[in-house]
C-alpha cells in the first residue's frame, strides 16, 4: 500500500536535509569538535573504509530476468569485525547504506559490544515479489557480497523489510558454499537454525528500557504518559508492546500508508492480531484513521519514531507535542530538527543508544553459535537489561557532566572508544 491524499507522508525534508549521510558526518563534526578529536582521525573516521556495490539478476517466476542492485559497507573495523543489517525497500541508495554503516559503527561503540559498523541493502520493494523471487534475490545477494561475509568479518541481520526467513536463507546460502553449516555469518535467524531467544523483540526491548530510563529522568512514571509509535513493523509494534507492559498508554500507531488513534488508548496485543490478520490498521475498532504527518505531531508525551530515516525535520519538528523522542529507526531526524528539539527544551534518545538493543543481542546470538551453547530467554533479557541500563546512564551522566544533549553525548562515548582503538592500532603500513 502507498500514500494517498487521504493520508499524506510526512512533509518531505528539505533537500538540505534529505541526506542521511550528511547528517552523519555532519552529527560526526559536531561530535569531534567538543572532543577536539585529532585532524587525522576525524578524517579517518568521516568516511566509511568500504563500499562495494553490485549490479545482479534474479530469474523471475515469469521467466524474466531483472537485475537489481545492491550494497554492503563497512565503516570501521577496528573494534572488531564488522556488524549491520540488510535492508530491502525502494528507497535505498549508496549514501543512506553509508550513514547507516557508520551509525552502526557508534552504537557498538555505545554499548561497548566488540563490532565495527556495516551496512547493506537492496533497492527493491518485496512486496512486489513473490516468496521464489525474494528467496532468489536473498541467495543472489548474498552471494554477491560473499566476498565480504563471514563470523569473523562481516555479519549482516535483519532490518527494514527483512526477516528470519531471510536470515535462513541467507546463511543457509553461505553455508552451501562452505559445504558446512555457518551460523555465525548472520543474525536475526529462526531459532532452529542457530537463532537466539529474545533476538526478534530486542530492539523494542532496548527503547523500551530507554524510554522507562529517560521517563525517570523527567520525574514521570510510564503509567502517567501517552505514546505514540511511527512503524508498526519488528521494532515499532514490539517497543509499542513492551510500553504498554511497561504502564504507558499507547494512543497511536502507523505504517506507510497510515495509523490509528485513540486518544484514550490502544491494546497493542489486539491490534498486533488486527495487523497479522487483515494486513492493515486500518479499520481497527474503536479507532480514526490519521496520517503519517498526523502522528508525529498527535497530542503525546512520548513519540518513537521507528520507521525510517528522516522523518523529523525542520518541518516537522516544529509541531511535535511529545516532551520525549526516544529513536527506534536510525536517522529519523536531522540536525536541524535535533536544533529544534534542543531549542524547545525536548529531551531525545538517539538512534545509536535507544536501538542498540537489537545489535546486542545479535552479538549475543553470534557468541551462542560460536560456542554452539544456547542460553534461556531470561538469560538473554537479563544480559541486555544490563547492558542498555548502563549505556543509558554513562550517555547522561556524560550529557549531564558536559552540558550536551543525549545525541552529542552518545556520540561522544562512542567516537572517543573507536578513536582510541584506531589510535592504539596505529596507521598500517
Ligand atoms: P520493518 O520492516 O519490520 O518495519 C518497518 C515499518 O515502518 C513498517 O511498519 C512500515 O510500514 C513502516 N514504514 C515504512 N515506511 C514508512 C513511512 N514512510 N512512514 C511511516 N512508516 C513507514 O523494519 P524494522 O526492522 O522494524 O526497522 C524499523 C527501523 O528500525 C529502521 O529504521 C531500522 O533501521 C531500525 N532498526 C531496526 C533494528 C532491527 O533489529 N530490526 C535494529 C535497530 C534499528
């Protein structure tokens, strides 16, 4: 389903502001400069290390070929092998790969787990593909990008519009040509192939402890505050399930095409089988329909954007009611909109923090098969728990102690550790 009049896309970003590798050099800059980060480094770390694109055909169930094209880059490696998803969806481009590579650099940084940052993706809409093609386009890429693919390289997982099936059948595919089972390539899989418990609700989980752990700081509890949730795919409709667990009353949310609302709350579980069933919010009981522009600026405390980049800007940014953004997607907003929200006093919890819960329990999952030793559910939550409460409270403690907002705070953490393993490294040859 697209956007209709009916229920118009947000007001598209400025052309300054479309860019999201723009936006991660430029949050980069700001970041090297309150830690007067040596000339060198900032411009080692300003560029990804690889990018390698590739142009290639899948038979169709017609018979047709089509080619399509894909990327995967790695930003930095020096923490340790190199981490980040695959997204398939129309949009994609080279430099949205390379934003996406080089946040994903930070927020291992962040969190202090041993990866670099990586990125890949397909311009595709899967949805216009039939479950032979998606699964031909999987095996296809994957073994395009092989050549940079492995445990102890690369490890991709799932993002927009991928899946554990397509985890499966990317590893499954790395895995025929090694002539052994490689689980450790890729995360996000099904559980009976090598996937981890607490792998598919991870993300959700971590913005959910964000949001609780950032309510606190406002002197709120989750059962005083309205949230509202952009997406409605893996990460939004689980962060929208925790919250609620948590106390809050979620009052709306949306895909694509649209979302629902309900000024005096939803049951996220209901609408979760509304979703499964019928394909759509839309119609769901008890509910009107609003636009993708409608729920940012709904009547809120809480907002997570968890769809796609570039959402809050500096047209949108102005009308947001939320006094809490807490970033489920990566990118959704700008620099100018991050203005916008400091001038009004907004607190935000970036991308690179409040979403991390995802990348950390993929390296939990990549450990599990590594060992071949498989741990509990609550092992898993209670190991990520642990992990997201102390990245939070560094990342304040940090914006508290320097009088920088959360963003410049979370990068600070991050670009200063990946620095110093830069640094101690040295400059090869
Ligand atoms: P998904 O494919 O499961 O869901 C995406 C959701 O966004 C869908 O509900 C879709 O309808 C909606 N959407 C797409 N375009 C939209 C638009 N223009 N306006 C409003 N909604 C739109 O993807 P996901 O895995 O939930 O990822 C969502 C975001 O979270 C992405 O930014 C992704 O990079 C980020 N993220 C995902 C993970 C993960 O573990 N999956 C981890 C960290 C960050």
């Amino acid at each position: 389903m697209s956007s209709t009049a009916q229920h118009p896309a947000p007001a598209p970003p400025p052309p300054e502001e479309a860019n999201e590798w723009r936006t991660a050099q430029t949050q980069f800059d700001n970041a090297a400069e309150i830690i007067g980060l040596e000339p060198e480094l900032r411009a080692i770390l300003r560029e990804v290390q690889r990018e390698f694109t590739c142009h290639f055909p899948v038979r169709m169930d017609d018979g047709s070929v089509r080619i399509f094209t894909g990327y995967r880059v790695q930003h930095n490696i020096n923490r340790g092998p190199a981490k980040g998803g695959l997204r398939y969806h129309p949009d994609v481009s080279l430099d949205e790969v390379k934003a996406l590579a080089m946040w994903m650099t930070w927020k291992c940084a962040v969190v202090s787990i041993p990866y670099g940052g990586a990125k890949g993706g397909v311009i595709v809409d899967p949805r216009q593909l039939s479950a032979n093609e998606l699964e031909h386009l999987t095996r296809r890429f994957a073994t395009e990008i092989s050549v940079l693919i492995g445990p102890d390289r690369d490890i991709p997982a799932p993002d927009v519009n991928t899946d554990p099936q397509i985890m499966a059948w990317f590893m499954d595919t790395m895995s025929m040509h090694a002539g052994y089972s490689v689980t450790a390539t890729v995360t996000g899989k099904p559980i009976d192939v090598g996937g981890s418990l607490g792998r598919l609700e991870a993300t959700g989980r971590g913005v959910m402890i964000c949001t609780v752990a950032a309510l606190e700081k406002l002197g709120l509890k989750p059962h005083q505050v309205r949230v509202a949730v952009q997406g409605f795919g893996n990460v939004g409709s689980v962060s929208a399930r925790l919250l609620e667990e948590a106390g809050c009353i979620v009052v709306a949310v949306s895909e694509d095409y649209g979302g629902i609302h309900n000024p005096l709350g939803l049951t996220v579980k209901r609408v979760q089988e509304y979703r499964q069933q019928e394909k759509t919010l839309t119609g769901f009981p008890g509910t009107q329909e609003i636009s993708n522009q409608d729920l940012l600026h709904v009547d809120c405390d809480v907002l997570v954007p968890a769809a796609i980049g570039n959402q809050l800007t500096s047209r949108t940014a102005p009308d947001v009611k939320a006094k809490l953004i807490v970033e489920g997607a990566n990118g959704p907003t700008t620099p100018e909109a991050d203005e916008i929200f400091r001038r009004r006093g907004i607190l935000l919890v970036p991308d690179i923090l409040a979403n991390a819960g995802g990348v950390t329990v993929s390296y939990f999952e990549w450990v599990q098969d590594l060992q071949s030793f498989f741990w509990s559910e609550h092992e898993v939550n209670q190991k990520l728990g642990a992990i997201m409460h102390r990245a939070f409270k560094e990342v304040l403690s940090t914006s508290e102690e320097r009088k920088i907002d959360m963003r410049m705070a979370a990068y600070v953490q991050a670009v200063s550790r990946v620095a110093a393993a830069t640094r101690e490294r040295g400059l090869y040859p």
